[in-house]
C-alpha cells in the first residue's frame, strides 16, 4: 500500500501547535480540516474550557466500528532554556524529531489518523466504521476530555466496538508491549487529632504521633496482595506524614499523613476504603485519639482479558516488528479507564523514554513503524 499520509510530517505540524492543556493551540483544528477532506464525519465536542474531536467514516449504524483514541494536548515545556531545540518548533535532528508531544502522543495520533485516512482511500471497508475520538484534555484533570467525548457518544448513539488507546507503551524498544488493563489509583488524607499539651506533662495531653506513627507502620507493612495473572502486587505508599509542630514544648494537637494506592482487580476503591476505615477505628479505639479520612479516586483498576482484541494487536505488532508484545497492566492511568467502560479496550503505542522530559523526541523511523502496525490491525479487523 502506497505510504501516501506522512505520519513524520503530521507529527511535525502538530508539535508546532503549542496545545499545552487546555489549549487547543490549532492542533484539533488542524485534524478536523484533513479528516474531513478524507471523508471523516467530524465534530467538534468541546466541554468548559477543553475542545475535544469526534470523527467517524462510514454509517453510525455500521456492522463493525472501530476506534482509536488519544490526545493532543500536551504538558507544560517546562524550562525552555534547558532545551537543546525549541520546544515547539519541531526540529528534525539525527532522524528524530524534537519538541513537547513528540511522543506522548502526537506522533501517534499522527500515525492512526495517517493510517485511517489511507485505509479508508485504498481498501474502504464494506459495512464497517472507524471512529476516532481525540481530547485536548488527557494531560490536565480529563474531566471535560475522554469523559465528554463518551458521553456526547452515548447521547448520539455512537458507538466503537473496540478501541486502542495510542499512549507510548514500550519501555525500550518497539514492539514489546501493549497495555491490557491498568491498576487503580486512589489516595487518602488521614488527619489524627488528639489533645495539645506541654511536653513536659505528656500524660496531660493526647499526642497523636505516635497514634499515626502506628497506623502508617500498620498500613504500609501489610500485604495488599500476591499479584494476580495479569497485574503486579497492589502496593501502597506513604507519600506525607506532617504535623507543622516547630517548637520541642508543645505536643501538637494534630497530625496528618497521605497515602497512594496503586491496586489491582482484587480490590476497588469502595474495598480498600473500608479496609482504610476500619485501621483507622482500630487506632482510634487504642490510642484514645479521633482519626479521619479523606478520599480521592483517581481511576478503579480494569483489565480487558486476553482474547480477540489483543490477539489483533498483538498479531499486527509482531509482523511489523518481529517483536512478540508482553500483555501487560503496568504504569499509571490513561484515558482507557474511561473508554473501558464504553468497549474492549488495549493501548499500543510507540517508546515513551523521553515523555515529559526536556528535549522530548521521537524518532522518525519509529512514526512510520507505527503508522504501518495500525494499518495492518484496520485490515486484519476489516478484512
Ligand atoms: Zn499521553
């Protein structure tokens, strides 16, 4: 097939679009215009201060869709004078091209909107849809991103029957692995309170150190889990401990501490919350002290098993590149915990060594290597 979109040169226009979160910065404006010359039914769904694309070729009610998503907004640059290159100006050096997203992951969504444009040209699959959802808003807090798309998707009666999220899922080198699922992420605010006092008379005060000294020894020393067939060990981690207490006389009347959880499918969020509460009454109970939590959600841990989806992908990797993928759950969230909820879902995407880093890159071989694995999963699910 004739490689007619280049996904190096997209991946270039749309590093020069400075869409820091959540900006769109002429990146999403600049997808809509190609989109749809090739035909792509295109809409913008733009929530609070985020735009957001939806663009679907072929019938809403077609036999068989299929769906890619991602992003292209990006973060900050950072401090532009510890670049070697403009930051966004997408400088082609040594094969790569340089600048913020040229990873994570405007190359990739340069390579499934390459892919999709020439599919649909050269061999346009009878009955069947692609869809493409594209955020402007992964990298910020992703409420008014994803979420908007799906939901704006539900109301018009769209539909993927199967989608891959292009974020970077190989550690290394091309081709060895892709994300089935992703653990959850939740963390707690735990406030300890007992009663100010003189250090000196200790039995006249409640000091709610040691209390939280026990509780975070307790929490962080017990096993979540063995792991499971497809996810590491839930692990849990102590990221704050602070009383704010800068004088040796006083015994604080409060103490607070922060934890992160990182968890598999053998837990929810709503069970470790109830696991959280009730050390946190034990403690309460022993120590004669009042202990209180606050807690965010992040994203609840998913996995879609090994099966047709990830057999596809996995399949279309390896002719391109040689490499088997490993099946994995690791790393942190993406925007597949939103889109799991609407369908099958798997990431595959290029080498993410330089995402969020200065000098940030990617390089051009790799764009093309990408552009042509995801052509090969349009024909092999279509065809
Ligand atoms: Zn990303």
């Amino acid at each position: 097939m004739p490689n007619k979109m280049d996904p190096a040169a997209l991946t270039a226009d749309l590093v020069r679009c400075p869409s820091v979160t959540p900006n769109e910065g002429g990146a999403l404006v600049l997808l809509e215009s190609l989109l749809g010359q090739a035909g792509f039914e295109c809409t913008r769904v733009d929530r609070g201060e985020v735009s957001n694309l939806f663009a679907r070729w072929g019938k809403r009610d077609a036999a068989r869709s299929f769906g890619f998503n991602g992003h292209t907004d990006v973060v900050p640059a950072g401090d532009e004078a510890a670049w070697s290159v403009p930051p966004f100006a997408a400088d082609i050096r040594g094969g790569m091209i340089w600048g913020r997203g040229a990873t994570d992951m405007k190359s990739a969504v340069a390579a499934f909107v390459a892919a999709a444009v020439d599919f649909v040209s050269d061999t346009p699959p009878e009955d069947g849809a692609l869809i493409l959802t594209i955020t402007g808003d992964e990298e910020g807090d992703a409420l008014d991103g994803t979420v908007a798309l799906l939901d704006w998707m539900d109301v018009q009666g769209e539909k993927m029957d199967v989608c891959l999220v292009g974020e970077p899922t190989c550690p290394n080198h091309m081709g060895e692995m892709m994300k089935i699922g992703r653990r959850g992420s939740m963390s707690a605010w735990i406030t300890v309170t007992g009663v100010q006092g003189h250090s000196a008379y200790p039995h006249r005060a409640k000091n709610p150190l040691p209390a939280m000294a026990r509780l975070v020894d307790r929490l962080s020393s017990h096993v979540l889990d063995e792991g499971t067939d497809h996810f590491d060990p839930s692990t849990l981690a102590v990221v704050s401990i602070e009383t704010g207490n800068e004088t040796t006389n006083i015994i604080p009347a409060t103490c607070r501490a922060t934890v992160n959880i990182r968890f598999n499918d053998t837990h929810s969020s709503a069970s470790l919350s109830e696991w959280l509460q009730r050390e946190l009454d034990q403690i309460s109970d022993a120590f004669g002290v009042a202990a209180e939590m606050e807690v965010k959600v992040s994203g609840e841990s998913f996995i879609t098993p090994p099966g047709p989806l990830s057999d596809l992908v996995a399949g279309a990797v390896e002719a391109e590149t040689g490499v088997v993928p490993q099946l994995s759950t690791s790393g942190g969230t993406s925007d597949a915990r939103f889109v799991k909820n609407h369908c099958p879902v798997v990431e595959f995407g290029l080498v993410g060594q330089t995402m969020h880093q200065v000098d940030e890159r990617v390089e051009i071989a790799q764009v093309h290597q990408l552009k042509a694995i995801y052509t090969r999963i349009l024909k092999d699910y279509f065809v």
